[in-house]
C-alpha cells in the first residue's frame, strides 16, 4: 500500500482530483446559480410538500383558536345581508306604490268624472281560457261590481264578470261574450267590436258595421264610444289592422288589435263610478 502512494499513478489520480475540486470551485464561485438550481431541481418537491404540510396546519390552528371570531364575523355577516334585504323589499314596494299613485292620477287627469279602485293585483288566470280571463285581489268589499270596466293607463282591458267580496274575476274584451261599441278618433266612424276563439288566437278581434265608404287605415286609434253607459267613453281599445268587406257585401269589418293584451298583466284598475254611468253589461 505505501508504495502505491508513493508510485506515478497516485500521483496523477491526486494531480487529476486537485484539478477537478479546482474546476469545481472555480464554477461555483464564477457561476454560483448552476449549483443552486441543479440543488433546487433536487430538493424542489420536498420544499414544496413541506409548505403545503405547513400550509395546513396553520390554517387549521387557525381555525381551532380564532373558531368564536368567526363565527361571530359570520353572525354579523347574515344579519347585515338581512337587514339589507329587508330594505330592497321595501324600496321596491314604496317604488311600486308610487308607480301606481303616478298611474291613478295620469287616469284621473285623462278621464275627469271616473271613480277609479285601489291598484289590483292578478293574483290568477283561468286554466284553459282561449280568451285569457283571470283574477284580481278587490272585490264588492272594495267596491267592485259586476260589469265594472277593467283599464290600465294604456287602455281598456276588460269588464269585471264576477265580483266576490275579496277578489274579482275579468274577462278580456278579445272575449266572444263582449261587444263595445267604438269608433275611430281620426274619422269618427263607429262600429261594434267582436271577439272569437280564432280572433284571440291572434290577439285581436273584429270592428263590425263599418261603412263601404269609411276613410280607416291601418294604424288608425279606435277608442270607447260610450253610449250605452257601461263604459265611459274615449278609453282607448285599440289600433286598427286589415280591413276588408263584410260577409254580406253591405258593410267593412276591421281588425282591432288591442292596446292591452291580458296575459301581459300584472297590476289594472277597476272604474268603480264615472259620469253617465248606467245598468247591464255589455256582455249579457
């Protein structure tokens, strides 16, 4: 053994080791990122399961001593959403109720002498109606009655067929049970309005008994005529679609196409009293 240490190829295998720890050296502190990174590449997964272990911990320590913090903050939280909540609600129903104070007097202001109800609610529809009746939340309690007119700032909706104490029903004028009496606002020509289950199919009815040599066009308004005294007069009903000549060759029909089409619905109005006001329904 000692004469290996001392014999030529020691000494080259020593020469040849001090030269590598020397290239070695030289690289780490000439570029000291080429160890670092060949050392984070090595050591990179174990770092990373030592910060997701750590990670864990903490928050579960957290969790266990600040649980009464938390759980107060969340309180807190529930009762803040709650109270907000309350105040959306009643911001929408003061807005609403405005709405509908805003409605009632553009109503009042268009149509002087008319008594008119409190805002109705649909509250329902009859199943199955070709016509689209349906169900409001006043009734004789409010002063509501039988054969009272059904409007909305837009137009004339319908007439109230049956009037119980709390609630009403309303049956639409596209209904074949109604017939009012109309006429056209730009040339004063008056007809009868009819309704059909093949008319309300296409959301419309037709203006009967109009004259060969009428001036209507498409487009034109017609409103209530007024004279049987179940319905005030100039309340908006419509506007005018195709016209054509009657059956019988001796008239024109029209057809109506109403400003107001019940299944669209939510708030109405029920003319309770108006100026000229007299007995029956239009319907009967």
């Amino acid at each position: 053994m000692k004469e290996f240490f001392k014999s030529k190829r020691f000494k080259v295998i020593l020469c040849l080791a001090a030269f590598a720890v020397g290239i070695m050296i030289y690289a780490a502190v000439s570029s000291p990122t080429l160890i670092s990174s060949g050392l984070g590449a090595v050591l990179s997964p174990f770092q990373r399961a030592s910060e997701a272990v750590s990670s864990w911990v903490s928050e579960n320590l957290d969790m266990l001593f600040n649980s009464r913090d938390y759980y107060d903050e969340n309180q807190r939280l529930k009762e803040e959403i709650a109270e907000l909540t309350s105040q959306m609600v009643d911001y929408i129903e003061v807005k609403q109720e405005n709405e509908h104070l805003r409605e009632m007097v553009e109503l009042s202001e268009v149509s002087p002498g008319m008594e008119f109800s409190e805002p109705c609610t649909v509250i329902g529809r009859t199943a199955n109606d070709a016509f689209g009746s349906f169900f409001i939340d006043k009734g004789s309690m409010d002063g509501i009655s039988a054969g009272d007119p059904v409007v909305t700032k837009s137009g004339l909706v319908g007439f109230v067929s049956e009037a119980d104490y709390t609630y009403s029903r309303v049956t639409p004028i596209l209904s074949n049970e109604l017939s009012i009496g109309v006429y056209c606002v730009r040339t004063g020509e008056i007809g009868v309005t009819e309704g059909s289950y093949a008319l309300a199919d296409e959301d419309c009815m037709r203006m009967l008994y109009v004259p060969l040599e009428c001036l209507l066009t498409e487009g034109d308004i017609i409103v209530t005529s007024g004279y049987s005294g179940v319905v005030p007069k100039d309340i908006v009903v419509g506007r005018v679609g195709e016209i054509e000549i009657a059956s019988n060759g001796l008239s024109k029909t029209a057809i109506i196409y109403p400003a107001v089409l019940p299944d669209e619905l939510k708030t109405v109005y029920v003319i309770v009293d108006f100026d000229g006001k007299g007995s029956g329904y239009e319907g009967e």
